[in-house]
C-alpha cells in the first residue's frame, strides 16, 4: 500500500504510546482513523490531541481480549467508513515480573487475553472483511523485540509476544498462498517512551492480584526503575510510526527499530541452530 489518503484504518490501543503515534501518523497521511481502546475518556483526548490534522475520526471503546467488543468495532467501521484497508493490532499490556512459576493465574489470563488474543480475534473479525472487499489492505501486529528473545523477567509478556510473531507469520504464508491483496507486518520495537509499565491501570478488576499474593521485594522495585528509565530513554512513538509506515509501503513483514539489537536476535538464532544453550 503506498497511497493512504482516504483510506480507512482501525488502530487498537490507540489512545497513548505506539498505537497514538501510528494513528496520528495515520491521520497525516490523510486516512480515516478508527481509535479503539479500553478507555474512553483516554480516546475522546486522543481524538482531540490529533483535531489538528483535520482527519475524519472514530472513537470506539475496545476491551480487545473480549470478541464481542471486536466484533463491535468492525460493525461500528463499516457502518461509519464503508471499508476497511489498514489494521493495527497494537492494545498490549506488560509487567516488569513474573517467572513462569512466580507469574500468576491471574497474570497470565490477563497478558494472554490482551496480547495474544486480542490479536487473534482482531484477524479473525477483520481479515474476512478484507478478503472480501478485494481491495489493497495492509494489517501490522504489534509484538516486541521481547518476542524475539526471551530474556527474564516477566514469562507471560514474552510468551506472547513470541506468539504474535509467530502468528504473523503464519498469516503472511497464508495470505501469500491464497494470493490476497492483504500484506502483512510484525511490529518488534525495543524501547520506546509508552505508559506500558503502568499497564495495570487498565487491568480488570476481576484479573487484579491480591496484594498478598505479589510481595514486593527490593529485586522488583529495582527491576522495574531499570525498565522505567529505558522506557523514558526511549524512541518515540512517532519514530516507531515512521518505521510502520516505511514497512507497509515496502510490504516488509518484520518491523526491527533497534538495530543495536540485531546482533542479540542473531546471537539467539545462532544458539537454536547450534543446539547450544544460551547461559
């Protein structure tokens, strides 16, 4: 896709972070712009944080984990532009903790509701739409450069972010195979300035731990200063977007913006082909 004016795109987690800057650059670009997120005082500031650009907007509440509410932003889309042509599957959460054992039920139902299947749902509502509109579309899945290495802390967030690559994956051969007008890209960022460490303001409280059951210890409060001073050191949300748009223009499946990374994601690939352990 390399014309965007006039063309319809949906951007999930939209309200702040990565999914702001893909939107703002979306609504640029001359597109018309469907904000979905969980909250909808967070949307209505968004939608008029980018009334500069004079793009014609959407603001639909979206819990992405729940299929229902995705089912209802494709209606809401369709019903408002007609058509759909860019997907951005962004809405993520994350902690700065958690082993596999120390991770709870509760972390795991939370983390794989929103990031692994709110992806999944998002392709199974709107990839259908796309096939059946026969028009030049384009969908991005946000993962991490977590899930290209798997590094502690925090299981639940690189398991998936590991399994969005992977479905990306998936989904580009498959779309390929079918020779759909759709293309595919996968989103790996390493550090970028986002509220991602303060997730848990958006957490359900039915999915909240109990105070007891996550002692924090001096480890914890260490770690997650660490991720706060990378994630303020970080690249903007609007670098991130350039990178997006650079790879939907070029049809790139993976989307790598820190190239100081590169030799890490080698380094692993390496390990798996030498059958060598990484530590």
């Amino acid at each position: 896709m390399k014309d965007f004016r006039n063309k319809v795109a949906v951007v999930t987690g939209a309200a702040s972070g990565i999914g702001f800057g893909i939107a703002e650059r979306c609504a640029h670009e001359g597109m018309k712009v469907v904000l979905a997120g969980i909250n909808q005082e967070n949307l209505i500031r968004a939608e008029k944080a980018l009334k500069h650009t004079n793009a014609t907007m959407l603001c639909v509440q979206t819990d992405v984990s729940n299929l229902e509410d995705i089912e209802a932003l494709a209606r809401e889309t369709l019903d408002a532009f007609g058509s759909v042509h860019l997907l951005v599957n962004n809405a993520g959460v994350g902690t700065t903790d958690g082993s596999v054992w120390e991770s709870t039920l509760e972390d795991w139902q939370w983390m794989m509701g929103v990031n692994l299947w709110g992806v999944i749902y998002g392709l199974r509502v709107f990839v259908p739409i796309m096939l059946s509109q026969d028009t030049e579309c384009h969908i991005v899945n946000t993962s991490s450069l977590g899930g290209l290495l798997s590094y502690h802390p925090s299981a639940p967030y690189h398991v998936t972010k590991h399994a969005v690559v992977a479905l990306s994956e998936n989904l580009y051969y498959s779309l390929a195979v079918k020779k759909a007008n759709i293309k595919v890209s996968v989103l790996c960022p390493g550090w970028v300035n986002t509220k991602i460490v303060d997730s848990e303001r958006s957490r359900p409280a039915d999915l909240r731990n109990k105070a007891e059951s996550t002692p924090v210890s001096p480890e914890h409060n260490a770690i997650e200063e660490g991720f706060r001073q990378a994630i303020q050191a970080g690249m903007s949300p609007q670098e991130v977007a350039d990178y997006v748009f650079e790879a939907i223009v070029n049809e790139q499946l993976y989307i790598l913006t820190h190239s100081d990374h590169n030799s890490d994601v080698k380094k692993r690939v390496e390990n798996i082909l030498a059958q060598r352990n990484p530590l």
